[in-house]
C-alpha cells in the first residue's frame, strides 16, 4: 500500500496532513506549500505566466498543469482542492476568472473576464446540517480546442464545450455544446451552427 493510500485511509492522519497543507477553515495553501511543494507537482509549460494577483489554491494531492504560452489574468482564482485543473497551451484565463476542478481547458482557448466554471455541487439532503458540513460532488467540465467563452459566462458542473464553439457573454450552460456551436442565454441554447458544406454559420 502507498503512503498516499494510507493517509486516505487513516482519518486522524488525513485531517493531520490536511492541517499542515491548509489552515483550518480555508481554501489556500500555506505559504511554504505554494513555495517549497507545488513546484515539484505541478506543470508549468515554457513561457506559461501566472499574474501576480491571482489567487492559486492549487495543492500537491490533486493535479494542475498550465499549458506553453498560456496566461492567467490577475484576480482569477484557480482552485484544484477536489478536482484536477488543467489547462492547454495557448489559452487565456481571463481577469476575475473562477476555476474550480475538476476543470480540463483545451489548446487556443479565450476565456473573457468573470467566467466561472465550477465542476464541484454541494449536495443539500438533510436540512438540519449546514450546506457547507454536507458532501460534494464533482463532474468535470471540459473545454475542447479554439473555444471562445464570452464575459460572465457560467459553466455548470459536467458540461462539455464541443471545439471552435462560442458561449455569448452572460451565458449560463448547463448542457453539453456541440463542436462549431454558438450558444447563448440563460439556460444557453444553440444561436448559430456551422455549415461546413456552405462555410457558413446559420440559425437552426
């Protein structure tokens, strides 16, 4: 049995782990997490940059990788506590972006200011425990390639962005987007699809 495999497995152990990694009560890493651990578990491709205001509650028992020449835009927040992130090359991560695992973003991906895509759900059964001492759940969200998702967008936990799609700002997509798809509204629905017999975008 590996050590990982035995922390998971002893409670007491685990909520000790967890302690030295996170302080009580919060999301981000300690400081010597992010400075002496995370470097050696996390990918960062050449000439990939992280703004210096973001926020990166990213730790080393779940993956995050960021992609060749791809940008994370100040304010946003990256967050792989109960998924993987992982994000392609070429990409930008907007300002004010939320990333909350499990996420996977495709290759020449826009991602405009104040998207949130979040592939956790907090589950509310028994109305006598507070939301936040319930379980969760997690469906990933995946981006595919040379995607363009619009300001203010949400994407709700499970979707998948088909490749060369557009969700229109203020969206909020709780279903799957097929591939060359212009989405909108809230819930989104398909605006344009690409012909690719015409070259043309049209209305369905």
């Amino acid at each position: 049995m590996s050590f990982k495999e035995k922390i998971k497995q002893n409670e007491k152990l685990k909520q000790f782990v967890l302690l030295m990694l996170i302080p009580r009560g919060q999301a981000r890493p300690r400081t010597w997490v992010k400075w002496l651990v995370n470097p050696f578990f996390h990918k960062k491709g050449k000439g990939a940059l992280v703004r210096r205001r973001t926020r990166m509650d990213v730790l080393p028992f779940n993956p995050f990788t960021l992609g060749a020449h791809s940008t994370i835009e100040d304010f946003a927040t990256v967050n792989n506590g109960v998924g993987a992130v992982h994000i392609g090359e070429h990409v930008r991560i907007g300002i004010g972006n939320v990333l909350i695992g499990p996420v996977r973003i495709g290759n020449n991906v826009i991602i405009a200011q104040n998207v949130v895509m979040s592939g956790l759900n907090h589950n509310y059964e028994d109305i006598n425990l507070p939301i936040s001492l319930q379980p969760v759940t997690t469906a990933e969200i995946i981006v595919e390639d040379d995607c363009w998702i619009g300001a203010n967008a949400v994407l709700t936990a499970g979707v998948r962005i088909g490749r060369h799609s557009v969700v229109a700002g203020g969206s909020v997509v709780t279903k799957d987007v097929p591939p060359f798809t212009i989405v909108g509204g809230n819930p989104a629905r398909i605006l344009k699809q690409y012909n690719q017999a015409t070259n043309t975008w049209e209305k369905p």
